[in-house]
C-alpha cells in the first residue's frame, strides 16, 4: 500500500511537471495546438498505464495512488506560485 502512495506522488510528478515544461515551452513551438494535445495524449497514456498497473489485487491501491497523485499537484503547485513571486 505504501508503494501504491509513493508510486502515485510519482505519477503526479510526470503528469503536473510535464503539464508545466509544456506550458512553459508552447510559446516557442511552431503548432502549439498539436503540441499540447501530443502532451496531454503522453502525459494520460504514462497516467493511466501506471494506475493500471498499481491496481494489483487490492481496491486500496488505486484510492492511495490517487492521493499521492493530488499530493503532487499540491506540491508543484505551491512550488510554482513561490518560484513566481
């Protein structure tokens, strides 16, 4: 249960930090547009396997991977809002 936790904080680190190197770098890219979406098709493909595979045989996996998952996104979150200030 406790790699499901950390193997989510990890998940959301992939996923919030590639949503944030790829908004950071959207101004400089020739299409935008597809750039993002090949992002976000990326970033939910990694999401998604890894979940799947955190399922295993236990219900609590998922919910636990979930909370590590927000966890991060609150991390990076606050990281980025000092980082601005």
């Amino acid at each position: 249960m406790v790699i499901a936790f950390i193997t989510g904080i990890l998940l959301g680190f992939v996923f919030f930090g590639g949503l944030y190197f790829s908004v950071n770098r959207m101004a400089d890219m020739k299409h935008p547009a597809v750039f993002m979406l090949a992002s976000l098709i990326v970033r939910m493909a990694i999401l998604l396997v890894g979940l799947y595979l955190i399922r295993g045989d236990s219900f609590y996996n998922i919910p636990l991977a979930l909370l590590g998952i927000i966890l991060a996104r609150t991390y990076l979150t606050w990281r980025v809002k000092r980082k601005e200030s």
